[in-house]
C-alpha cells in the first residue's frame, strides 16, 4: 500500500513571511500510519518546494500510489482540489482524499465543485484516515464506507457525511515522524534557523466568533508536558532545529500543565538550544504576570497576543471576553519580563472607517509592542460571525480568504483605501522602530532578534509579497486607483452547501425563538405573580410570597 501526500502549492503574503513553515500535518499523519504498518508514505511539499503542475503530475506517476492524500485551509482549497484532480489523471486508480478544516465544514462545497475527490476526512485526521487507510487496504472502501465515522463522499448524486468520529483522547499515544519533512527548508528568517510547530494541546475553551478552531477539535486536551518536551528535544537533536512556535491556539490556558512543560525545558538545559514562541490571550498575562520570568527562563522569547481590537465595541462583538485596557498592560508585563511582543489587529469589518483604522495605530503607538500586525478580516464560512454577515459577503473566492485581502467591502471605503490605510499603519510604524527602536533596544540576543524581524519585513517589501502587494500591484498611495485583487467572481456558493447554511440557520432561529417564549413566559409569569402580591397587600393579607414556577423549556 503506496500513500502520497501533498501540500498545496499555495503562497500569500501573510505568516510566510517569516519563513517557511513545516507542514506539522504531514508528520502527526505519518506517525501513526507507520506504527500501523503503512511505511511506504511520500511527501510532497509543493508549496515549501514551489512544485508546479507539471512537476507534481510527474512525481505522482512515477510513484504510482495506490492513495494520494492532501489538506487544505480555505485559501488553499482550489490548490489542494487541483492536486488531487492531477492525481487522478496521473494515477487513475489512486483514491483521493482531502482533510483539512476547510472540507471539514465544508465538504458539501468541495464535493460538489470537485467530483474527482473520493472522500474527505473530517476533524482530526490521524484516526479517522488510518481507519480509511485500512478499509481501502481491505477493499472494504467502496461496501461498508458508511461504516467510518469521520468521512464524506459522494454516492451517486447523494453528498454522504458519516457521523462523525470521536475525538483523539490519547494525545501522546500519537508519535509524530518528523523525518518525513525536508527540514533544511524549513527556516525561521529572524533567526536564520530551522524552524519546528509541535503542539502542547490541542482545541480552545473559547469561542470567539471569527474564529474556526474551537470548532474544528471540538474538546480542549493537553498532552503530557514531559512527552511534549522529549518531542522538542528530538526536534533539537535530531533535525536541528532552532526555534519551535507552539501550534495551540492559547497554550497557557492550563496553567499547571504550562508551568511543567517551562519547568521541563529548564530541567534538560533546552533553553540553551532552542528558543520558542506562542500566541495567547492578555488574560493569561496577567494572570500569571509572576510567571513570567520563569517563561523567559525556559526560552519563550516571543508571544503574539490577540489584542484583536482597538475599540471594546469590536472586542465584544468578537467574543474576545477581554478589555481593551488589558492590552496596554500585558504588554508593558512582557516588556518587563524581556519578552518580544506582537500585537494582533483586526480590520476590514464592515463598520471599518479611516478613523477606526487610525485608532489602532494610535494603539499600536501608545501600546509600544515590537511588533505590530493589521490583519484583514477573513470571514471563515464555518464561522459564526460569517453567518451573522453573510448577507454583506461579497467574495466568495476563498482563494483570496487569506487575511491580507479585504474580503468585506466597508461602508465608508473602497477596498484600495483599505488597503492603503492599512500599509500607512505599517509604514509608520515600522519606520519609527527601525529608525529608533531596533538598532538600539539591547544587546546581544535582544538586539539580533528586533533586526532579524526587521530583515523579514525588508526581504518579504522588497519581493512585493508582503501583503500580496506585488500581485495587487499596490505600489503606494499614488497607485491606490490601479489596485486589482483579482476576485474569480465565478466562484459561488454550491446548492448543496447553501441548503446546508440554511438549515442550519432555521434551526438556530427556531432555538432562539423558543427561548424568547421561554423568557415571555417568565416575564409574564412573575407579573403575574406580583400583581396577586400587590392584591393581596392592597386587601390587608400578609407578606407571604406566593410560589413562582417557571415553564418548561
């Protein structure tokens, strides 16, 4: 049994450039499939690798695998479906699966614009696609497929979704095969040094409504810290790397689980070998401001917080559950802890205005992190703040759903003035802290950190792919009017896919409707009971309380 595996060759100019990033999928998929027995697994990285077509219909015939597996995050699907379609063609009789979040939520979408796709897998992947492995293996695929959980196909013209697979309660049982991945190319630029993106836990307590990843793990699970830190030291020893970025959306939600695993790093003299970085919430800072450096004692040398915001108004209607006020003082904590901070905001909804957008950078300024990102708002189909604007979603090329396109026309500006607004904060900002922050913060490992950042920011200017810019053909305020972001305005929402959203939004009216009559209900219940309470007073009864009962949900 012959699998290959594929990463769309898919570039923007957002998290690349600080380097490229290892496709830790590749490796958690690998890792499993192996101990159960599958060891003839290829990997092909076309987007680390830039494969073109040609290439990859090349590579793929001459390995003649018998199962071709990609994944995709929305602005790679039409990558990652164009792969397997090459697939097909080269390998006739391979059985093509996608997994990823994107054909998680939406796979009714992607089975419906791409037939040639035989199954995708839902949710986490390592369980699910070994069962799919084995039942391909055993030629039980295409009889009892209903029988795995976690898949959808097409059978027929019907669009099939299982129910779906339990999640992986055993995270340490999963054993990663780091080798899979060509880690010479996998280099972090500020540092110039290999670069790694294990995991401490997986999923998200929270549910912040633009945001996707709550949803997709579904339970918060931490793994063991002591095995995590053996993964990192392999990482180290073996591959050579140089610095990790935790993969969790929030890695400090478990304080004590934290703790240890900063705890262990020290204990084996790791922070002498490998630095690290994390994006977490302002929350955590200041909870635990008294830990701060026994972190930077363990190697945490950056963190990326989710300020998200500049008005509480867009905090709120973001579910952040944080204030803006925090924000200023976690990163004045970080600073103090000598802890490089980013900050995180988001721009492009609907209420954007050129002030807002120039508030945000007053923050940035008045807030002093080292870093500062304005990223667009991405509207993720499978996101609950993407249903309550759905009706103001204009592009549905996902392609270009990639947080540095604006998606969402705002109603005070075009799209260009967006844009432009937003590499004004970037200018500003980044050339006050060249000019007179990064050369003269610190020393030694400090000063080197701050300019190999500001190295990134020049390569990725200079190449006009920071922000896609060069694509775009955004040269500067002078050539806002020429701006193209090239939608496919072709691309549609499918029938199956648009029935599915509208189901699932009767049903969430249908629930909010019984819970405004449950509260009706209530209220008219107590008036009640209040205006006998008030009779009973007013004809010289006394202060007993009747009985108050509430009506059934």
């Amino acid at each position: 049994m012959r699998l290959v595996l594929i990463h769309p060759n898919y570039h923007s100019g957002g998290a690349e450039i600080a380097g490229n990033w290892p496709p830790a999928w590749a490796a958690y998929l690998a890792g499993p499939l192996k101990a159960a027995g599958y060891t003839d697994i290829h990997f092909i990285d076309a987007m680390t690798h830039d494969i073109g077509e040609e290439e990859l219909f090349a590579r793929i015939k001459a390995l003649k695998p018998d199962i071709v597996g990609a994944t995709s995050i929305t602005p790679s699907i039409y990558k990652a479906e164009r792969a397997l379609e090459l697939a097909k063609q080269a390998a006739p009789k391979a059985i093509s699966v996608l997994g990823g979040v994107h054909a998680t939520f939406m796979f009714k979408q992607v089975l419906s614009e791409a037939p040639h796709i035989d199954a995708i897998v839902r949710g986490e992947g390592e369980e699910v696609f070994l069962d799919f492995v084995r039942a391909v293996e055993d030629g039980r695929w295409q009889t009892q497929r209903k029988k795995i959980k976690g898949i959808a196909y097409t059978d027929e013209s019907e669009i099939v979704a299982t129910p779906a697979a339990p999640t992986v309660k055993d995270l340490d049982g999963i054993v990663p095969d780091w080798s899979i991945l060509d880690w010479e190319k996998y280099i972090y630029i500020p540092l110039n040094t290999r670069l790694a993106i294990p995991s401490l836990a997986r999923g998200c307590p929270f549910t912040c409504s633009f945001c996707s990843q709550w949803k997709f793990w579904r339970d918060y699970r931490v793994r063991d810290p002591q095995k995590v830190v053996d993964e990192i030291e392999d990482l180290v020893e073996t591959h050579g790397v140089g610095f990790f970025i935790l993969a969790d959306e929030e890695p400090t939600i478990n304080k004590k689980k934290f703790t240890e695993f900063c705890e262990e790093l020290i204990r084996r003299g790791l922070p002498d070998r490998v630095k690290w970085g994390i994006n977490t919430r302002v929350t955590d800072i200041q909870r635990d401001k008294n830990m701060l450096p026994l972190w930077r004692k363990a190697g945490l040398v950056h963190i990326s917080l989710g300020t998200e915001a500049a008005a509480q108004l867009k905090l709120d209607r973001f579910n952040k559950e944080t204030k803006v006020e925090e924000n200023k003082e976690a990163i004045r904590l970080l600073r103090e802890a000598d802890i490089f901070t980013e900050a995180q905001f988001i721009v492009g909804l609907e209420n954007e205005t050129e002030e807002t957008l120039e508030e945000t950078y007053r923050y940035a300024r008045d807030w002093n992190p080292d870093l500062a990102n304005w990223t667009m708002y991405t509207p993720w189909p499978f996101t609950p703040l993407f249903q309550e604007l759905r009706d103001k979603v204009e592009v549905f090329d996902f392609e270009r759903y990639n947080f540095v396109t604006p998606i969402m026309k705002p109603d005070a500006m075009d799209r260009a003035t967006l844009l432009d607004r937003v590499m004004h904060n970037y200018r500003r900002f980044y050339m006050i802290k060249a000019l007179f922050h990064y050369p003269w913060r610190g020393r030694g490992f400090r000063r080197k950190y701050l300019l190999g950042c500001l190295r990134a920011f020049a390569k990725a200017g200079f190449a006009r792919t920071f922000y896609d810019l060069g694509k775009v053909g955004y040269w500067g305020p002078q050539s806002k009017d020429k701006v193209d972001f090239h939608f496919d305005n072709s691309r549609e929402i499918a029938d199956a896919q648009m029935a599915d959203w509208e189901a699932m939004a009767d049903r969430k009216a249908k629930a909010a409707e019984r819970k405004a009559s449950v509260r009706a209900q209530v209220k008219a219940e107590k008036a009640r009971i209040a205006a006998l309470q008030a009779e009973t007073r007013a004809c010289g009864g006394g202060d007993q309380q009747l009985e108050y009962k509430a009506p059934a949900e």
